[in-house]
C-alpha cells in the first residue's frame, strides 16, 4: 500500500522540476511580460503577469465564456482568442508562453494556438 503514496511523491516532485525547468528557461523576464496557463478538470484559464513590477495585466477563463460549446480543446481555444484579444488592448503584443508543469500537448497546444491567431507573438 505504501508503493502508491511513494508513485505519488514521484510524479510529483518530476512535475514540481518541470514547472521550475519551464519557467527558469525564460531568459530575460523582465523585458516581456508571460502568459500562465493553468487547467483544471473543466476549465482553462490563463493570465498576463508583468514580473517586472509583480501585477496581473490581464486573465480570461473558460467559465466567462457564454453560449460557447465543443470540447475541451476547442474551448481552450476560444480562451486563448479572447485572451489574446484583451492583452492586444492593453498593448501587450510579445510575451512569453509559461505552460507551467503541463505538456505541451492537447489543450495548452490548443490554447497557444489560439494566442497566436489573435495576434501574440511568442
């Protein structure tokens, strides 16, 4: 019964070092602010955060969507449009994309892909 909770510690920590991996990976920082996505069973959201000056520029998530429907991947890229389209209002056209400890794979692929149609460049 312990070899669970010890499978467990092990995923974790190699998700723990992904997520420190992908963000230290990001060079200079403080010269463009990085979009965070984080995925939950049913929704996606994601945020610009300025580390520069430690604030949230803007976020969007898929539970402010209305009368949208498809699957997950097809919301995750309606919430990456939307995304993409605030941050373009506050003059924000080049970021870096943080996946955090998440593959890019699926949903987060169809999310920056969404970004990249709105106009981000990354």
């Amino acid at each position: 019964m312990s070899f669970g909770k010890q499978f467990q510690k092990k995923i974790t920590r190699r998700a723990t070092r992904r997520k420190y991996r992908v963000k230290n990976s990001q060079v200079s920082r403080t010269e463009k602010p990085r979009i965070s996505v984080f995925r939950s069973l049913k929704n996606i959201s994601g945020q610009v955060i300025d580390d520069s000056s430690k604030t949230t520029l803007c976020s969007f998530s898929s539970a402010h969507l209305k009368d949208f429907s498809g699957d997950k991947t097809a919301v995750a890229k309606q919430v990456g449009l939307e995304l993409g389209k605030i941050a373009l209002q506050k003059n924000v056209s080049e970021v870096f994309f943080d996946r955090g400890n998440y593959l890019y794979h699926g949903r987060i692929s169809a999310f920056a892909q969404g970004l990249r149609e709105s106009g981000l460049k990354f």
